[in-house]
C-alpha cells in the first residue's frame, strides 16, 4: 500500500519549497509477541511471557510502551536490567536519534541486548498504526497521537490473539500493553481514548522488587518540596534570547566555572579577547560549567576584575531551605571578592540571562552525610571543583558513604539553590586506584569502555600475515638498517629511523611511521571510533588506547625483528644536514632493533661499537644537532616543563619511587627528525590540497602574556626580549646565573606559561600567514609521526597518500566543513588528554607521599597574591605554599592574622613580611606533606621551613643528646606518622 507525504522547507533564500515523498505502508509487520497466533510464526519473536514485569500498580501480564521523553530523561531507569517486554515504536526511536545522538547510542545498546526482550516495531510503516499529519498539527502532536495509537492498536491485536477458547481454558490472566508518559496532556488523551497510562516514575515505585531503582528517576521536582523565594532571576524564553542576539543585545558563549571561586566564572565570546566576567551568585543565574549561555553586558561603570580569591562553599545541607543570614554573608562574600578586584584593570563584566544550550553530563563525587537520620534527600559534592553540588534522594546514603558515585543533572529550579539530579551508579571505594583512575577519565570525558563487537569487526582476521600482492604494492626496505628508539616499556612503536652513506658522499635518512591507515579504512566503525577517541592518553602506568590493541602493540606496531608495513619520508641530505631531495612511498619495513633512548645513547657513546645501527645512531645524532642548531638560530624555542616518572608496584599499582625525567641526546635525535618530517609533510599535502590540509598552528602569544616572565626575569637582572620568536630565544639563552644551575630552567618554565595552546586547523580556513608555528618557528607544520596515538596523523596520512597515488581519495577527505569539526574535536581531545595525564600524575604524587613529610630545597617559580608558587627539583613538583590564612589554617598553622602581614608589590610582583622579601627563582626550602582532611580533594602542603619567618615557618627543635636540629611536628589533632627512610 503506498501513500503520499507532503511537506514544506524553507529554502537559504527564504523561497518556500513543497516537497512530496512515497510513503510504503504494509500490511505484513509482525508484533513480536510469542502470545500472537497472526504474527509470531513470520520471525523471531522478543516479547515472551518469561521476564513479566511485576508491578503492583497493574497485577496482569503486561508489555511497555515508551514515549520519547521516558527514553531522554529515564536512560539511566531503562539502563538497570529491570524492565522487559518493551515494545519500542520507531516514532520514539526517530525521535530519540534526533534529539540526543548520545542518548540514542545508549538506548540502541539495550535494544540489541537480545536478554532485555525489547522490540523495535516499525509502526511508521504498518497499515493500521501509521498516523498522517492532520491540518495545523504541530509535529510533536502528530507524534504523540502516533505513540497512542500504536498503543492502542497493540492492545487490541494482543487481546484479539488471547481471546481463544485454548486461552481460556489455560486460566492464564490476558496480558495488555501500558504507555509511560510523562507528558500530562499525553496522558489525558491516552485515557480518554481507554489506554492504560502511566507516569515513568508512578511504574518505577510500584516494582517493589526493586526499591533502589527509584534512585535513578530523573527528578524534575522533589516530592513535598518546601516552595522558597526564588533564588535566582528567571531566564529569558528562547525566543526573547534569538530576539536579543539578533539585535546585539545580548552575546552568546560558553560559559566557564572558576575552580578557586563559586561565586565567578567567565563566558568567551569573540567579541572580548578575554570573554566576560560573571561575578555572584544572580549574575551567574543557574549556568553550569559548558553551557552555551546568553550574557548581558553591564554598563562600563560596573565592570570589575577577577579577584583571584580563593573561595570556597561552605557546607548546605538537603533539607535546608534558603535563609536570609545566608544570603547576607554571601553578599559580604560577594563585597570581598569586588574589593580585591578594585585595584586590578577592569574587564568586560556581564550577567547570565539565559541558557542556549545545556552541556550537562555525568559527574563524579561523593556524598555529603546528612544531619537528618533515615532522610532521602541528600546533597552530591562533585570532585570538580568546578560544578556545583546536586540535590538528589537516593535510599542506600549508608551503603554509598565513602563511595566514589556518579550524578547526573536532571534541572535546575529557580526557587532552589542547587540543581536536581539523580544517582547514576557506585564506582568503588575513595581512595582505590581503579576508582580514582575512573574518576580521571570520566570527568576528563576521556573515551575508555571496550570496544564494540562491531569496531572489533573491522580488524584483520588472525593469523595475519603480508601477501605478495602487499609487497608488489610497496617499496622494500627490509634490508635497510632500520632502527627505533623510544621511553622503556613504550609498546606502541609509531616511528623508526635509518641513515645509510650514498655512494656520491650524501647520506640518505629515512623516517618510517606505523601505516595505520591501511588498516583503518575511512567512514567504518573502526574509523568512527577512533576519530571520536582522538588520541590516546596515558596515565601513570596505564594506557586508553585510540585504536584496538591488535593494532596499536600488534600490527601496527614497528617493532623489532618483524616485518610491518610503513609510511617512508625519506631524505637525502649533505653532511651539514641540507635536504637535497625528498620522497614518500609506503614500504614495508624489518626494524633491526628496538631501543630504548638510554641504550641507543650507550651504543653512541661507545667507540668500540662500529655496526651499521652504531654508524646510523651517530650520523642521526650528528645531523640531529646540526639541524636543532639550524632552527635556535631561526628563533625556535627551548622550552621546559616539570616532569616526573613514576616507578610502580607492578601488583597494587601504586607509585613506588618518583623521579625526575632524564632527557639525552638520543631524545633531541628523535625529537630533530621528526620534526624534519612533519614540516616537509605539512609543506607538500599543504601545496597538493590547498583548502583541506589538515595542519597544526601555535598562535603568536599576546604582549600581555609575558608580563610575568619579563617582570620576574628583570629582577634578577636579565632584560627578556619578545619582540619576536628570535629575540626570546636569545633572551632566554643570556638567562644564567653561575649559582643556580637550574636558573635557566626556571625562566623557560615560567616562559611555557605565557604561550597559547597549539591547535589543529584546515589550511583552506586561514591566511598563510597564521600557519606559522610559534615555539617551532616553523612557517608551516602538521602531525605525521604518531598515527597509533593521535588521529590527525592518520588524517594526514590519507591525504599523503592520495597526492603520490598510493592510495584513493573520497568525497569526506577533500570536505573543508567536516574536517574543521574533526579538527575541533581532536584539539578538545587533545586538551582533555593532557589535564587527564597531569590529574594522574597528581594522584600518584599524592599516593607516593601519603603518612609522609620531607624537607626539601626549592625555587620559587611566581609570586601570586596571597601565595608563592614552588618548584621542587628533585621530583619535578610544583605546588602553592599560601602566605595568608585564617584561624583554621589552611597550612596545617593555626595562627590569627594579625600575628603577620604580607605585602604584595604588583610593581615588581614580590612579598614581603618584615625583612623578609621574596622574588621569583629565590631559593626556599619546605616541609611537604599530605592533607587528607578532605577525603575527596586531597592536596599536597606546601609550608616554609627556610627562610625563617616567626610564626609562619615550621617550628625546628634541637636534640640534646647530640645538638641535631630536627624538625618538630606541626600542630594538629592527629598524630602523624614517622618519616619514612628511603
């Protein structure tokens, strides 16, 4: 049977476009229920009278339909395998994928579970279910009259089925079909037209079965909520915000939480280079971390300056409702953080008037023990300092203490001082590294379940081995004296080098990179998944791979004494390292040895070696210096970082010694050519594929941001120039002192800070001119090297391989649009990637020193205002030793402030405390120490043990039975630990 669907669009040109379609309908569509006789004997059927759902609301045999807003907000009801036989409509289905790809992903999941016995029926396309849109039918309406008849029509065809003499006689109760909605006008029409309806929640609290699963009921109100005044402005309708963009009234921009302050953030917009303050609690008027928000500005009399207060919330719990002496000291906290700011220069200040678009997800934290016993209603502290705490109810709080748990946001109520949520799931115990490590990931939103079956699916099938056909396809370079050097324990082995002597005296240097794009074929799930990881991320002795680990440790992976497949650039350069002539092949590739940097710099070192991998080790270190010196002397920056490795217990997987890393020459040797490759890369797809060049540019930094660096350099007596990459360079080069070998390493620390994050970009969406590449002073650069761990690279790579013919292009791969959001992903990816590295390392340095203390010497990197950021050498740490606290002693001190003062001089950023002055790069020594008080955010203490300041510094005592000064424990409640001897 066919019918025909009209509908208008309205074209770009604003003309009105009448479009027709064939509508198919049939009449063969089965039910999919075992109790039908018409039906089930065409397929398989799913709805089963095992598995009944046992609801004390309706005492029959029943099957479920959904409407699409109990999928959206009840995801995580319909996640427990609680609820069976549900018949799911492809309206809801279509509905679902429109409005929610993510949600969407979930449900399809729990669909193809086959054991949860739900059924997909294509009412759209069945006879007696399909609904036409009647005239001045709003979509929606025409939706839910779908949802309810397909309902109606199940019931009746299952009742039809049960109405057998057979049927009868077996004494069984028939069994119906039940619609969950929430939607009140829904609802009433449903039962007006005699379908039996329910709330999602009304059905959840009648499976007595299973009490805890009202935990996870999206909440849109709490019952017997105690009504307060509105707390907080009410938005502005979508309408009025379009109305009020469109006009330029109001700007639009995500916002963003201040971590040390709950009562700031910001939101950027193109607008102001550094995006609009929001400062209290109206201003901020509801918005969350991510969200996509509508501002407006204050009139330039009232803006302000963040105040760079640390603020902290105090405890509120559940039950409280909103009090005056509350909102009063938040006023008084409110006039602190303005006065702070008042001397600071005023930026751009603004209020939220609006929501565009909300970025709520899961979150990560604990729960706050409540004051009421037996109470259900209960206050979530997220381990983001970032969000705010959520309101939920939940009847296992005991069982949950202690617990890392996951929330989710459900809304956020004007008359409520924080938003509504409902418990997702337990991930462990606090302190566990599982736990901890899955808390990193899920609030990095680092990408970290298995595989899918259907991802697996694309992988070769093993045994795998290279063909003929492979080798005729591809240059040989088996013989070559071919060669990896990469960090200890590195499994996924992205790049090898080689460097052979010509016979006309030149030497040909070769770089071979893992062809992963053999294996991963652009548009399958294989490729989907790993576009959507973007990278891979490394935690402390852990690893979330972007591809399967068949390719990623396997296949792909160029390790010694196998063959592989490769992607050559391949050089000939003169001994002063000028490039002569280039070429790129795919090849196929025997690596003689995998190295790590310490035995190949052995192998340099040692003259007695004179192999070929000897020879090629030195003539690539020669040329590696030659070609660094190349791009000093061009105004390439040296720039420096804390780092640190961890040695960990292969067992509890906790940190066993911390270390600084080494870096050799053999690092630099790498470091050169890859470099070398991914220029000459970046320069040829750029030339081949003008507007889809997939690059990599690091913006120029603003003069502003060095202030810091030059400030603290001048002190010290060094004049830094920044006029230009070059002029840095050599500045940075003058910066010694005879006296503190780790000087020099201080100012290119400080001068890391100052730069901008570098970004992938498509070549066709910016000048030439801002490709350049500031800390590489690299005209033009892109990532080729690292395909097993960074996407871009395999994006690279297809389009190297169409330009030389060793591959075929297609349509997405020359598609600016699509490629400038797979670019803006893998620069999100990317960035997530790096705070979930430094997280771990945090929560490693955290483990390795719980139960101890330790003096150590260090520097001071910067001087803020009511802190002193510290270096420590020895492990690569660096922390806040704070100058000001109050009577509970945030550094373990318990004091009052008047016993001491400190002065901070903008001038020339220092503090001062009597005769005491401290400048950036001033040696100090501290006492490090774990605080623990905070069970989900413990931090490392940082107090000052030298220069001695009366009443601030630790306290030191003498032993009398030898003279010794030993360090005297700091107050506190709690007894500590003896020092642990290494």
């Amino acid at each position: 049977m066919q019918t025909l669907r009209e509908f208008t669009r309205k074209t770009k040109r604003g003309n009105i476009l009448k479009i027709v379609r064939e509508h198919y309908l049939r009449d063969d569509i089965g039910c999919g229920s075992e109790l039908c006789r018409e039906c089930f004997q065409n397929e398989v059927y799913q709805l089963t009278a095992q598995h009944a759902n046992q609801s004390t609301l309706f005492k029959f045999p029943h099957y479920l339909v959904l409407d699409t807003n109990v999928v959206l907000d009840q995801i995580d009801v319909l996640e427990e395998d609680v609820l069976r036989n549900v018949v799911v409509l492809t309206t809801v289905l279509n509905e679902v994928k429109h409005k929610s790809s993510s949600i969407y992903k979930r449900f399809n999941e729990i669909v193809h579970d086959r054991t949860r016995n739900f059924y997909v029926f294509v009412n759209e396309h069945h006879k007696d279910t399909y609904a036409d849109r009647e005239p001045d039918e709003t979509a929606n309406d025409r939706n839910d009259r779908a949802i309810r008849l397909a309902t109606k029509w199940y019931d009746d065809h299952l009742q039809s089925s049960q109405s057998t003499k057979e049927f009868e006689r077996s004494g069984r109760a028939a069994t119906r079909v039940i619609l969950l909605t929430d939607d009140a006008g829904n609802r009433a029409k449903a039962e007006a037209e005699g379908i039996l309806v329910t709330s999602a929640a009304e059905y959840v609290k009648s499976l007595e079965d299973f009490p805890l699963l009202m935990d996870k009921l999206s909440h849109k109100t709490f019952e017997n909520e105690k009504k307060g005044l509105p707390q907080y402005p009410p938005h502005l309708s979508m309408k009025e915000l379009l109305e009020g963009l469109r006009q330029n009234k109001l700007l639009q921009g995500a916002f963003q939480a201040s971590r040390e302050n709950y009562l700031e953030g910001s939101v950027s917009v193109e607008k102001f280079e550094k995006g609009i303050l929001i400062q209290g609690r109206e201003s901020l008027n509801r918005a969350v971390d991510g969200d996509l928000v509508a501002v407006e500005l204050l009139p330039e009399v009232e803006w302000s300056a963040p105040s760079e207060i640390v603020l902290e919330e105090k405890n509120v719990y559940a039950d409280e409702v909103p009090s005056e002496e509350r909102a009063e000291d938040e006023k008084d906290m409110l006039k602190q953080v303005r006065a702070a700011a008042s001397s600071a220069e005023r930026t751009p200040t603004g209020r939220i008037v609006g929501i565009v678009r909300r970025k709520w997800r899961q979150y990560c934290g604990i729960l706050q023990p409540s004051l009421i016993e037996d109470t259900t209603r209960h206050i979530f502290v997220p381990a983001d300092r970032k969000i705010p705490r959520i309101r939920i109810e939940t009847r296992q709080a005991a069982k949950l203490q202690n617990q890392r748990i996951i929330v989710t946001i459900d809304t956020w109520p004007r008359n409520s001082r924080y938003p509504h949520g409902h418990f997702v799931r337990s991930l462990g115990p606090l302190g566990d590294m599982a736990t901890e490590n899955e808390v990193i990931l899920l609030e990095h939103d680092v990408p970290h379940c298995k595989f899918s079956d259907e991802v697996l699916s694309f992988l070769p099938q093993m045994p795998w081995a290279i063909t003929e056909e492979d080798y005729a396809k591809r240059v040989d370079l088996r013989d070559l004296y071919i060669c990896s050097v990469d960090p200890p324990g590195c499994t996924d082995i992205d790049d090898a080098l080689h460097c052979r002597e010509l016979p006309n005296g030149n030497l040909e240097v070769g770089v071979h990179i893992a062809d992963v794009s053999h294996f991963i074929r652009p548009g399958n799930a294989l490729d989907k998944e790993a576009a959507a990881r973007g990278t891979t991320v490394y935690l402390v002795g852990k690893r979330i791979d972007m591809v399967p680990e068949l390719l990623s440790s396997n296949l792909c992976s160029l390790v010694g004494g196998v063959e592989r497949f490769a992607f050559s650039c391949v050089w000939e350069v003169d001994n002063e390292a000028n490039v002569l002539g280039k070429r790129f092949h795919k090849s196929v590739i025997k690596s003689k040895s995998a190295m790590t940097y310490e035995e190949a710099q052995v192998i340099i070192d040692d003259a007695t070696q004179q192999n070929e991998i000897a020879k090629s080790l030195r003539n690539l270190n020669r040329l590696a210096k030659i070609l660094k010196k190349r791009r000093m002397d061009s105004g390439a920056l040296v720039l420096a970082s804390p780092e640190i490795r961890f040695q960990v217990d292969s067992e509890t997987h906790e940190p066993l010694e911390v270390e600084v890393k080494q870096m050799r020459e053999t690092n630099s040797m790498v470091e050169e050519f890859m470099l070398l490759a991914n220029i000459t890369v970046a320069e040829h797809i750029a030339t081949e594929f003008s507007e889809c060049a997939v690059l990599r540019r690091h913006p120029r930094p603003p003069p502003t941001n060095f202030d810091p660096l030059v400030k603290a350099a001048r002190y010290q007596g060094f004049q830094v120039d920044i006029d230009s990459g070059l002029e840095l360079s050599h500045s940075l080069d003058k910066c010694v002192k005879a006296d503190n070998p780790y000087f020099n390493t201080m100012i290119r620390i400080l001068t890391t800070r100052c730069m901008m994050q570098a970004v992938y970009f498509i070549s066709g969406s910016l000048q030439k001119e801002e490709f350049f590449h500031y800390g590489l002073a690299a005209p033009i650069y892109t990532h080729f090297t690292s395909p097993i761990r960074r996407y871009s690279d395999i994006m690279v790579h297809r389009l190297l391989a169409a330009s030389i013919g060793a591959d075929s292009t297609y349509a997405q791969l020359l598609e600016r649009k699509s490629n400038e959001e797979l670019c803006h992903n893998l620069n999100y990816r990317h960035k997530m990637a790096q705070y979930a590295g430094r997280a771990s390392v945090a929560l490693n340095t955290h483990l390795f020193f719980r139960g101890k203390e330790e003096d150590e010497e260090g520097y001071v990197l910067f001087v803020r205002k009511n802190a002193l950021q510290v270096l420590i050498p020895k492990y690569g740490l660096e922390g806040t030793l704070y100058l000001k606290s109050d009577k509970d002693g945030k550094d373990g001190l318990e004091r009052t402030k008047s016993e001491i003062v400190f002065t901070f001089n903008e001038e020339d950023y220092t503090q001062r405390c009597g005769d005491v002055v401290f400048h950036s790069f001033d040696p100090v020594t501290v006492r490090l120490s774990l605080d623990s008080s905070n069970v989900q955010h413990e931090k490392l203490i940082f107090r000052l043990v030298k220069p001695y300041i009366k009443g601030f510094s630790v306290e030191t005592a003498t032993d009398g039975s030898d003279g010794q000064v030993v360090a005297a424990p700091p107050p506190s409640k709690k007894t500590k630990k003896d020092k642990k001897k290494k």
